[in-house]
C-alpha cells in the first residue's frame, strides 16, 4: 500500500531542505515525525506537514479499498525536494564597487512518498 503528498511553493530553498529530507528518508513514520520535531531547522515544519498529509492520504485510500493499514507499520519509502520558482523580491542589497544585486525568494516543491514496504524494496518489481 502507496500513498503520497506533496507541498507546493513552500518558502525556504530546496538546498536548505534536502539536507532535513536527508533525515528521514527510509525511516518508521513515527520515528520520522520525531525527528522532525526536534530538528532545529526551518524547513523542518513544513516537511513535518506533508508527511502528516501523506499518512493521511494513506489512511484514506485505505478506508477507500477496504483495506486495513496500521499506520505504525508505514515507512518513509521515498522523498525528495524539487526547486520551485524564485520570485524576485524589490528590494536591493548592496553589492561592491557601486552595484546593486536584487534579492531573490526561493520555493521548493517537497515529495513524500510513504508504503507499508520497507524502503528499497518494491514488491510490483520481480528481481531477476
């Protein structure tokens, strides 16, 4: 059992975030929600946001199918941070020699995948 969520035009760079991604990924959902928690990093709590979304979308489907699902069981099987646009702001810094550099705001987009299969392994493909 699959479920995913994902976070759109979230403030924050997404280099900044994949280092807290870097975390949680492949890790119990619990034990993900913890370590979210106490992670002293911005991008921390809206990545704590999708994962409660993607747990929920798992509950849901599941109701959905007919299917019983203990979320305790549910890993982090995927999860990453794609950049977002970068809107730039009218502000300006000063820059040396006389110049001045216009200030930007990044977004990213943040992906979170989560399964009742440990990480890594994917029933649907047979090894061969």
């Amino acid at each position: 059992m699959q479920a995913h969520a994902i976070g759109k035009f979230v403030r924050g760079s997404a280099q900044k975030a994949r280092l807290v991604i870097d975390t949680i990924r492949g890790k119990n959902v619990s034990d993900a929600l913890a370590i979210l928690r106490f992670t002293k990093k911005r991008a921390a709590k809206p990545i704590e946001k999708v994962l409660r979304s993607a747990i929920a979308n798992a509950e849901q489907t599941a109701e959905r199918d007919n299917i019983s699902v203990n979320v305790d069981r549910l890993f982090v099987s995927e999860c990453y941070v794609d950049i977002g646009a970068t809107k730039w702001r009218r502000r300006v810094r000063p820059a040396p020699m006389g110049r001045a550099y216009r200030e930007k705001r990044h977004l990213c987009h943040i992906t979170v995948h989560v399964s009742t299969d440990k990480a890594g392994k994917n029933p649907s493909k047979s090894e061969e």
